[in-house]
C-alpha cells in the first residue's frame, strides 16, 4: 500500500501532544484494500479450518502437533510477510503485518506461537544480521522449516533486562563464544531451532547472538505449567558450555540492547493489535451471549446492566483500534520517508518504529487493558457459565492476562513513556517546554464563561481534547519543573501522567477515526461510531482529571497545589451526552448484528 498519508502532514513521535491533526491525515481501519483483507482472510481460514478444531490438543501440550501446525502455517505464506522476496518471503506493508497479527489473535494460544516465531524470533535476523546470517536463517525461517525463539529473560533479570547474567568467552582459538548461562519464560522454547540469545561477553559487553538448538550443550526445560496461554510452548533453556560461532554474533558488539529494545518496540504495536482482535473475539461471543441467555423470560441483552458491559466493550475496542491503526499509519508512512532518503529496508522500520516507540508503548497498555476489561465483563454477562472451563469465556479470561505482562509490563510501559518524552524534550527533539509555558500564561488569564463558538461535527468533543493537552502540558511541566531528576523514582507519579497522555491520544484518535468515517459514509450511517466516540471522550475527560489531581496532589503544597487544581478544573470541564442512552444504543446496534460490528 503505497503512501498512507499524505507527504510532510506525518506528525513526529509524541507531537500529537503540541499539534493538531487533520482527521483526512489519518489512516482507519476501514480504509483497508482488497489485497490487505484478503491476507487477513487467509489467516482466518487457516486458523479456522486447523488450528481451532485441535485447540484441546494444543492445550495439552501436544509440542509435535504444535510444531506441524507452525510448519503449516508456513507452506500458507503465513510466516513470510514481514520477510524480503530476496530471502523467500512475500514482504507486505507494516499496515498489512499489522492486520496479520490482528487477525492471527483468533488462533488464541497459537497466534502467540506465530507472533514469536514471525515477530522477536525472525525480526532480529532480518534487522540487525549480517548478509550471511540473513541468507542462512531468514529462507528457511519464512517456510517455516526453521521455528524461532528469543531469549532475553532470566531467572534474575526481567524488567532489568540489561542485568542478565549469561556470560559468553572468546575460545582460545577466536573461532567460537563458548556461552554460558539459563533463560526461562522462552515462548517457543520447546520447538525451536534457532534461538536469538542475549548475553555478556566477558560478563560486561551485553550482545546478541544467533544460537541453533542443535548445538552441543544447548538443553531444554520441561514445558511450563501456566495460567493461560496454554496451547504454547514455554520453557527455560540451558546453555552450558556451548560453542557459538564468532560469525553468529548478531549486531555490533555490546550493541546487544539495541537489538532487544528496538525489537519490543514493534512488538508491542503488534500485541496492541493482537489485544484488540481478541477483544472483538470476546465481545461477539459476550453478544451472542447475551441474545441467547434467557432470564425472567426475557434475553438478559434486554437489561441495562448488561447493555453498559456490551457497550462499554465495544467503545474500549473501537477507541484502542483507532489509535493502534493510526500509529501503525504513522510508522509506516516514515519508513517509506527514510527509504526514500536512502534508508535500507532494516533500518527504514527500526527507524520509524523509534521515533512512534512513546506511541508504541501506550498502546501496548492500552489494548491489553482493553482486552482485560472484555475478557473480565465477558466472564461476568456469562454469569456461572463463564467460570466453567465448558464455556469459551474462562480460556479467553486466562490468556488475556499475559498481556500486561510480556513485552515490557504495562507499569514499564507507563514509565518509559515519561522517560523518552523528558529525553526529547531535553535533546531539543521535541518542544514541550514553550506550549506548557504558552498554557501557564493562560492560567493567568480569567477563563471564558460564555459559549465557545464552536459548533458542528464532535465540536465539543475536539475542544474537550484540546483542553485535555493543556491539562497534560500543564501538569507534565509543573511536575517535571519541580521534582527534577527526582522524578524518574516518583514511579507512581509517572504512571499517573502516562496515563493522562494515554487519554489524549486515544481520544483524539477516536474523533479523528469517526470524523474521517461520517465525512465519507454521513452522519446517519455512523451512529454508533459517533455515540462510542461521545461516551470515550467523556469519560476520558474524567480519567485524565483523577490521573492529574492524584499527581499534582502527589508533590504541590498551598498556593501552587491550589492554582494547578484550578488550572486542571479549568481544563476538564466538559459537559458531555447522556452515556447512559448512547451506551444502550450502542447495545442494541451490537445485539441486532449478533456480533461485534464496527
């Protein structure tokens, strides 16, 4: 797909904050090309017609079956869209990969044995190998005859992945790294071939490196006993003594974090998509559900309670999608721009998923946490059913957790959003400071009491985003100007303003989604769209109020709390639709569909 948006109008990583966006500059997911559906159609067949009929098999830990169905998805063309023609793949767009993984989320357990093979096992080689390495793995790794797998964690080192302690020795000879040390939570672990290992050289440079199973002393644990996602393999992995050879380091030299964080960077877009098609997955079986389930002689759809869950659902999942396509947009849309300046392919994406990695990790949280809410009010509509393992809800319920975890965990996520804005803003990269100084005259300035003026399509929904940046900006500053370095050990603090930004750029993605969607289809055909949007804003304009409260409270006493209070006040007032009613219709436009349809 050539060209998603329109040249020189890609706003930067993080700008969304200071600038304003022209919904006709926005890609959606309607927007989607004949070819682009067509890949994720054929996952969905495969999925259906092999992987879903052996789910029970899977889940038991059948790693031969597990293995065939990954192989099968390989001759499908399924694991070779992210991989160049020059090395057997079929290379589609971001925006394509995207979809895939969106769609691959049917598969449950199985589109995370996928996701790791295609996604942390693969792309490593494909971004940062050598010629050699890419000409060796990268055929047999897009056929899958070759299964990948990539081992960062251990048993001491998760979050602080920088404090692993596998340790690598150059041989006498200088021929091999003879490699020592344990990984565990490895997804794929029991079936790969080909693992993209991390570890110190001499215990201090850390390095990637490509590490076959086959090699002598390279051993596997027993698969794991987990909460969820049981249909896929995970297991530790021992390497003891194993002789890497020196053409299998990946990447520079001591370089190794910049493979593993430039790697999660994509990953985490790609769970966002991965979340938000479980969560439509979720929400119709909540819908048929809920159709279906008679009490006191009427389909418990017919209440209001359970209209709120339906609604609220399918608002969490439209709101998530809006701002993951957009993002995936955006990345796209610089790769092509740092191709055309002479980028190579590799570095192209690496390059542009940098510069949307804020956005990247907002959406990680958003969409699992999204799909936390789907899978937990789709336990609830199913009432006792929903706690039986006979019922579809309760594996959706134990797979969704993981999400918030893996790929960095969600309180991660929130805190290195503050750290890489606050590093921009420091580079020069990214002017934050002369907006949140523009808003701080602002508050100088008596507020304005009589009507704003605005009218027409969401008119008070844009200005209630606009408000909503002034807040964030307001606060950001404030806080940042007052607690200094010290901030960076103020987790809570930070994860109240990660969650303010989250909330800017859900929102605005949001109106900008259906903005975009009633300027071709009209105001008639988007009901829904339009009243998902009016209840998100709302009550985002309610969350980001708490978030801001609870982190100006957090640190300002007297005088500056009471002025940045009033300041917030004044950036969050915003009257809002009834959500009650837009809620319920929302309900009844899912429950005639039978389905999740927006």
């Amino acid at each position: 797909m050539e060209n998603v948006q329109v040249e020189g109008k890609v706003l930067k990583g993080a700008e969304f904050l200071i600038k304003e966006t022209d919904a006709q500059n926005v890609f959606i997911p309607e927007e989607f090309n004949e070819e682009q559906l067509m890949v994720a159609d054929a996952a969905r067949e495969f999925i259906t017609q092999r992987v879903i009929p052996n789910t029970e098999k899977l889940e038991k830990h059948d790693i031969p079956l597990l293995t065939k169905l990954l192989e099968e998805s390989g001759e499908y063309g399924l694991l070779a869209t992210a991989i160049p023609e020059e090395y057997e793949g079929t290379q589609q767009d971001f925006l394509t990969n995207t979809l895939l993984t969106e769609a691959n989320s049917l598969g449950g357990s199985f589109a995370l044995t996928m996701g790791a093979h295609t996604g942390i096992g693969t792309l490593p080689i494909l971004y940062f190998g050598n010629p050699a390495q890419k000409a060796k793995y990268l055929p047999k790794l897009a056929t899958g005859e070759l299964k990948a797998a990539y081992c960062l964690t251990e048993p001491g080192s998760g979050s602080d992945a920088l404090a692993a302690k596998s340790k690598a020795v150059l041989s006498e000879d200088g021929k091999h790294y003879i490699l020592n040390g344990q990984k565990m939570w490895i997804t794929n672990g029991g079936l790969a071939d080909v693992f993209c290992v991390f570890a110190k050289i001499d215990g201090e440079k850390f390095t990637g490196f490509i590490v076959e199973a086959a090699y002598e002393g390279v051993t596997r644990g027993a698969e794991e006993r987990k909460l969820g996602i049981k249909g896929s393999s995970t297991c530790q992995i021992f390497f003891e003594n194993v002789k890497v050879p020196v053409e299998n380091v990946l990447g520079e030299i001591g370089r190794g974090h910049v493979i593993a964080f430039n790697i999660l960077n994509i990953g985490r877009i790609k769970l966002a998509a991965g979340t938000i098609g479980g969560a439509k997955i979720a929400a119709t079986t909540s819908i048929k559900y809920a159709n279906e389930r008679k009490q006191f002689k009427r389909s418990i759809g017919t209440f209001g309670a359970i209209q709120h869950k339906l609604g609220e659902q399918a608002i969490r999942i439209y709101a998530g999608e809006s701002a993951t396509y957009r993002s995936a947009a955006d990345i796209q849309a610089m790769e092509e721009k740092l191709m055309h300046e002479g980028k190579p392919y590799s570095q192209a994406l690496l390059g542009a998923a940098e510069e949307y990695a804020i956005e990247c990790a907002l959406l990680k949280v958003v969409g699992s946490e999204a799909l936390d809410y789907v899978v937990d009010e789709g336990v609830q509509i199913f009432g006792g059913m929903g706690y039986s393992e006979e019922a579809p809800m309760a594996r959706n319920y134990r797979d969704a957790r993981i999400n918030r975890i893996f790929e960095g965990t969600n309180e991660i996520n929130r805190m290195l959003v503050i750290d890489m804005l606050l590093k921009r803003a420091m580079k020069g990269q990214l002017d934050i400071m002369s907006p949140a100084m523009a808003v701080q005259k602002e508050l100088m300035t008596p507020p304005s009491f009589g009507g704003s003026g605005d009218s027409g399509f969401l008119a008070a929904e844009k200005k209630a985003v606009q408000s909503m940046k002034k807040a964030v900006l307001m606060t950001l500053g404030a806080t940042a100007q007052k607690l200094m370095q010290k901030l960076q050990d103020e987790q809570e603090i930070l994860m109240y303003l990660s969650d303010m930004i989250a909330e800017v750029y859900v929102a605005e993605s949001t109106i900008l989604r259906t903005e975009k969607l009633v300027a071709t289809r009209g105001e008639a055909a988007c009901q829904g769209q339009i009243d998902m949007t009016s209840v998100f804003v709302a009550d985002a304009v309610e969350r980001l109020g708490l978030n801001g409260r609870n982190a100006i409270r957090a640190w300002a006493e007297g005088d500056e709390r009471r002025m940045l209070l009033m300041g917030l006040r004044r950036f969050t007032k915003f009257e809002g639709v009834n959500t009650k009613n837009a809620r319920r219709r929302i309900a009844q436009q899912l429950l005639d569909a039978d389905e999740y349809c927006f």
